[in-house]
C-alpha cells in the first residue's frame, strides 16, 4: 500500500485524482511494479516521486499497524 505525497491526477486511470493522503492504488485497480516504480521515483511525467510505500511496524501487543 502507498500514501500520496503529491496531488495529482493518473493519467492511466481515466484521469483519476489523488489527494495528499491519498491510499493508492484506489479501490480496484492493480497496478503493475512498473507503474508503482514510476510512481514512486523521478521517472514520470511531473519527475517527482508522487507516492511513498507505507511501511507497516509492530505494535506493542504484536499487531501490525500502518505508519502514517
């Protein structure tokens, strides 16, 4: 799972809009590992990274939580 760090519409995705905050990929669509590396680095249209990976840490009773 990703967080968008960078409003921006995907343009493979009939323009659809991400909000700072944002989860992606949004509900129903699978990206490919091509498409979140160029997502998340330089290589993309605005040559900025626009996701980061959510990193998952271990709770204090064990569960997994998301960092956010």
């Amino acid at each position: 799972m990703y967080e968008v760090i960078v409003r921006w519409h995907d343009l493979k995705d009939d323009n659809h809009q991400y909000h700072i905050g944002d989860i992606y990929p949004r509900e129903g669509l699978k990206p490919n590992k091509k498409r979140i590396q160029e997502l998340s680095s330089t290589s993309n249209i605005r040559g900025i990274p626009l996701i980061k990976k959510i990193e998952k840490k271990v709770a204090d009773d064990g569960e997994q939580e998301s960092e956010n």
